[in-house]
C-alpha cells in the first residue's frame, strides 16, 4: 500500500523531471468564490497533466529487464500521455489502451510521445481491463493501472507535498482542497500527503453529475458503480468505480463529494483562462467549477481547487469562451 515514504521516495525520483507548478490566485475569482482561492495549475505539468508523475513514478521504480519488455497500460488520455513520456524518457517501448471515443488531440499525443495505441469500443462495453491483460500477457508487458497501483499513487501524491508547502508559504492552515476525480489516484495521493505535511488540509472529491460514483460511494460507504462509462464531456474523469486500493484512503482521509454540471466546468474553463491565462479541459475544471459555482457546500475561508488537465480540444476551448467569457 501507498505510504508517505513511498511519496517521499517518488518525489526524489521526480526531483528534475517533473515541473513544481503553481498556486495561482486572482482576486476577481475569489469574490466570485466568497472566499480566499488557490488554483494548483497541473495543467501546466507536462504532457498537460498530473498524470505525468504517476506515469514517471511507476515505470521508474520497474526494474530493467521489465523495461527493456516494455509497460501497457489504459487511459482516456492523460495517464496515457503520461506513461508514454516516461516509458520513451527511459527507453522502455509503450502500449496504450484507449477508448475510439477518446479526444482525437489525446490519441494523437500518445502516438506523438511514441505509444503503439490500441483502441477499443467503450461506449459499447468492451472492457478496456480485458483488452489491457490480453496484450500484456501476449508480450510480456508490464501493467500501469491508471489508478489502483501503489507508485502511481505515490507519484500523484507528491501534487499534495508541494501543496502542503505553497499552502504553507500563503499561511493556509485549514482548507478544503477540491480534487477532479476518476478512480481516486490523485485524490488519494494527496490525501495521504496532507495527512502526514499539512493535516488541517482536506480534500473533497469533484465529479461531473450523472458520474459521481467517489461522492455516492463516500455516502454509501461502500464502492458504488456508474450507470455508463460515457456521455460526458468530463473525459478525463470517467471511471466506472472508485478504485480498490484507493477507495479505502478516500473513505478514511477526504470530506463529501461533490458533482457540478458540465455547463459550470465550461464556465470554469473560461474564468481560469480569464483570470489565470490557464487553460483547462472540462474534466481539468471540475474542482475549480465547484470552488466557484458551490460554495455553500465548500467550508472555511480559503479553499484551494486543484486544475487536472488542459488537454482539450480547440474547438470545444472556444466554445467555452464564446459562450461563458
């Protein structure tokens, strides 16, 4: 299981590959939000995504002759992106699973970053875990879950140390930290995090309604499953359940869920690029969405909202302009 020295350990693996992104604050958002607001811009990581810690943390601990096989793994996108710049960083060969329905600017990326893409049909059932384990056995590749896997999690977790200390240096003690989820990786990673650095900090999973699976399963206490793996517009947070390594670090660190609509991450998206010249997909403004739209639901006088991804289409960005700037 994840630890904080697992963290500890991936954040000096990460120490010169990965970016060290910023708290970001306008005064125009905070009046909006009512209260002191902090954007953690991993937008600005690179591949466009938290996801490329995970990515790195993982296939950096593989031994070398799991390298020299090669990693598989499946995505909607960004953990794609991210296990392909750090399989190609070290030499290792890429396969990815991603779903036909996928953006095409993130299959595009994945092959750019020099991953063998295999598409499959989610949105008519067919299950990306047996396609996944059916290559992997085929060639020998080892497995890079998007989220259930102990050094993905260590990876996304070190989101939550440089939280911590930018918390700190802004003189934040208590806080919400809203979190875009999909099965829990990063929103445990930071959890475990600020459990161990900055204890007053908790985190609040966001999903887009009609996909809030993490929400109705903290509720329920127990995983509850999503009607459909697809419809949204929130890609980049579309998982089936909450995972089984990180559903039990949700239940036992983080605070209610919470669901905005796709209308509020498309408003979202255009505040962030009008206050912050940040650009963020749908799924990537989520928790910034309900920062601003939500905050009779949020606690305490600052609340800090975590921006995921900015791996969005040209044409869907311009039309979250035209319509919310």
């Amino acid at each position: 299981m994840t630890s904080i020295a697992m963290i500890d350990a991936a954040a000096e693996r990460l120490k010169g590959h990965a970016r060290v992104t910023p708290l970001l604050s306008s005064p125009f958002l905070d009046e909006i939000a009512g209260r002191r607001l902090f954007v953690k811009a991993e937008c600005l990581q690179h591949t466009g995504s938290f996801k490329f810690r995970g990515g790195w943390s993982a296939v950096s601990a593989l031994p070398d002759d799991a390298l020299r096989r090669g990693v598989i793994a499946y995505s909607s996108g960004n953990h794609a992106q991210g296990v392909a710049a750090a399989a190609r960083a070290h030499g290792a060969p890429a396969v990815i699973v991603m779903p036909a329905d996928a953006p095409r600017l993130k299959i595009n990326n994945t092959r750019d970053l020099g991953a063998e893409v295999v598409l499959y049909d989610r949105a008519g059932g067919e299950s990306r875990e047996a396609v996944g384990a059916q290559h992997a056995e085929a060639r020998g590749l080892t497995l890079i879950k998007p989220y259930d896997e102990p050094q993905v999690i260590a990876g996304q977790g070190t989101t939550g140390l440089e939280i911590a200390d930018q918390a700190a240096a802004e003189g934040v003690t208590k806080a919400d930290v809203l979190v875009n989820c999909g099965g829990g990786g990063l929103s445990s990673g930071i959890a475990l995090a600020l459990e161990a650095r900055a204890p007053g900090l908790r985190v609040r999973t966001v999903e887009p309604e009609g996909f809030d699976d993490a929400a109705r399963s903290l509720a329920a206490g127990e995983i509850r499953q999503n009607p459909s793996q697809s419809g949204s517009i929130c890609d980049a947070i579309l998982t089936p359940q909450p995972g089984e390594i990180t559903f039990p670090i949700l239940s036992r660190l983080c605070g209610p869920g919470l669901a905005v609509t796709e209308e509020e991450a498309m408003r979202a998206m255009a505040q962030a690029f009008l206050r912050l010249k940040i650009v963020l997909e749908p799924g990537g403004a989520a928790a910034l969405a309900a920062a601003l739209f939500h905050p009779g639901e949020i606690t305490g006088a600052a609340v800090i909202a975590v921006a995921t991804g900015g791996n969005v289409d040209a044409e869907l960005f311009r039309e979250a302009l035209t319509r919310y700037a």
